[in-house]
C-alpha cells in the first residue's frame, strides 16, 4: 500500500521565512510530495492541521483552528461559572506571541 506523502510548511515572522519555506516546498514537490503552504502561523496552529490532515483527513485551514480553539475556551468559561456563579472570577488568557508571528494569530482570533 503507498501512500501520497503531504508535506506541511508554515511562516513565522521572520523576513528569511518565505525564502526558507518556498525552499522546502520545492524540495518536497522535486521528491513527488503534496504540499500545503501557510503564511504566517505558529507552531500550535500547524500541528493541528497536520493532526487534522492525519487523523481526520480533512484539510482544513487555519480559521478551523481558531473557531475550535475559541468555542473550546469559551465552554471551559462557561463549565467554570457554573462551578464558581458567585466568585467574580473573569477567565484570563495569556498568550505566548511566538517571535512575533502569536500577534498575528491572536488578531485573526479576536471578533
């Protein structure tokens, strides 16, 4: 049984990223590969496509990632209110920005 390899490259913020990843890419592509591109995406937000790609064979995008990733987040606030109704606790997020390139995910997050 052979199976179509699918090579996943992700940019981070760094000018050399484009060049670096369009490097790869033809590499991928001379061996025969598949290969799906993203621009500016952290770590997290690639292993959930390849995990996605691998386990569920779907080839989402990134906007998958965030819808999940926000209704996860704002159910864990709601499981915690009903815990705690009274305690005046409001959900904090931190977020690590990654070198730069968690800003840019963080605003395709917000509404």
């Amino acid at each position: 049984m052979e199976t179509e390899a699918v090579v996943f490259i992700g940019e981070d913020t760094r000018k050399s990223s484009p060049r670096l990843a369009g490097l790869a890419a033809d590499g991928a592509l001379a061996l025969g590969a598949k290969v799906k591109r993203y621009e500016k995406v952290t770590t997290p937000q690639l292993h959930w496509a390849v995990w996605r790609f691998n386990v569920q064979e779907r080839m989402d995008d990134i906007p998958g990632y965030l819808s999940e990733i926000s209704t996860s987040f704002l159910e864990l606030c709601k499981e915690e209110g009903k815990k705690k109704p009274s305690s005046g606790i409001v959900p904090k997020l931190r977020v690590d920005c990654a070198n730069g390139v968690g800003a840019v995910a963080l605003k395709n997050l917000a509404p």
